[in-house]
C-alpha cells in the first residue's frame, strides 16, 4: 500500500514521511500520499517476566486497552535466524505491519523481546511519532527461580548461559539503563498476580495513546 504511488505508479520503499506525519512523499514525482503516524507501544522484557500470560490475559479481558495487541512472534520464521541481517530484518517488517494496522486509525500494542533502541536502527522507524516501551521486570532471583524451572529448553547445554542472559539483561531494566535514551516504563511484577499485572500494562499503553 505505502510502496506504490497513486499519482506516477512506480514502486519505493524509501519514501519520507512529512513533518506533521500526515503524508508519505513520493521520491519520483514529489507527490504526497495520505498517511497517518501513529505511535507504536512495545511490551518487552526478560524471558519468564510474564509478557506472554499477561498479553493472553488481556486479550480475553474486558480491560483491554485502546490498542491493538499482537505477539511478537507471530511472524517469526526460522529464515530470519538463519540469514545475515535477519533479526534486523524481522524488527523492520514488524515496523511495517504495525504502521499498516495503525492506519485503522489504532496504534498497535506490540508484545515482543526487544532492548529499546533496536526499532530505531530500522529503516522503518520512521512511520511512527513515538515508540513507547514498557519492560516488565522481576527481581532476578525470583527470575532465576522461574527460567530453572522452565522444562523445555531448545538448547538444554547452553541453559545457564541463556539463563545468564536473561538476568543480565532485566537487571539492565532494574538499573533504568535504557532509560536515558528512550523512553521506557519499567513493571515489577515480582509481587503482583498477573490480573493487576494486565490491569497496569493496559493503563499505561491507554495513557501513552492519550498524549
Ligand atoms: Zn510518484
């Protein structure tokens, strides 16, 4: 929809968005096509900090936000792993198909791993205004006691670095380390049952939309 300009026909991915955000110009002809930029909500954190149960939740909840909520891995393939350049690949089309849906006039809610700033290393980035994160986080040993519980490990050698991983990476959360760049909420759930967990992400994705 965006690639193809309505007024000469020919096909860009490299179009500029205008100040306001309200067009796409074309780079052949300078014509502006119609265009609506939203901001993008990001649910990100650890593995085992509760993002899949939380998004489930609420998708069956009646406190859903004003968003639409999709799961990060839907659209992964084993191809993006595989090639050079994938992942960065995988995060460019989730900016696309967002920025798509968003067009409904609904930012999209985006449950997906992803450390704050990644998105905005993609061409993509720029079909939005703003993208929001909120990292749910947990105190590493009550994460530590979650991961090892974990049965199925897809590498069952490589478990405590994985492991390792994870921690390292909600404790850079806990120490607000992305925060200085972008703009990130941090959740604690180490304490709270999943129903006030939901109850919070919705309200914080409502309150980013309303600014
Ligand atoms: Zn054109």
């Amino acid at each position: 929809m965006f690639g193809i300009c309505p007024n000469c026909g020919k096909y860009s991915e490299d179009k500029e968005v205008t100040p306001d955000g309200a067009f796409l110009i074309c780079p052949f002809c300078n014509y502006r096509q119609k265009f609506l930029r939203m901001p993008l909500l990001v649910i990100t954190g650890a593995s085992g900090t509760g993002k899949s149960s939380a998004y489930k939740e609420l998708l069956y909840s009646d406190k859903k936000p004003n968003a639409i909520m999709l799961e990060g891995d839907l659209l992964w393939r084993k191809g993006f792993a595989d090639a050079e350049g994938g992942i960065p690949e995988y995060r460019n089309v989730w900016l696309l198909v967002c920025s798509h849906i968003s067009q409904n006039k609904l930012p999209v809610a985006l449950f997906l791993s992803i450390s704050p700033g990644e998105f905005e290393k993609c061409p993509n980035r720029k079909y939005f205004s703003e993208i929001h994160y909120l990292a749910l986080v947990c105190r590493n040993e009550e994460l530590k006691d979650r991961l090892y519980k974990r049965e199925l490990w897809r590498f069952p050698e490589e478990r405590d670095r994985q492991i390792q991983i994870h921690l390292d990476w909600n404790q850079s959360f806990l120490n607000d380390f992305y925060k200085k760049q972008y703009s990130v909420d941090v959740l604690d759930n180490s304490d709270i049952p999943v129903q006030d967990t939901i109850l919070k992400i919705s309200g914080w994705i409502n309150s980013k939309i309303k600014r």
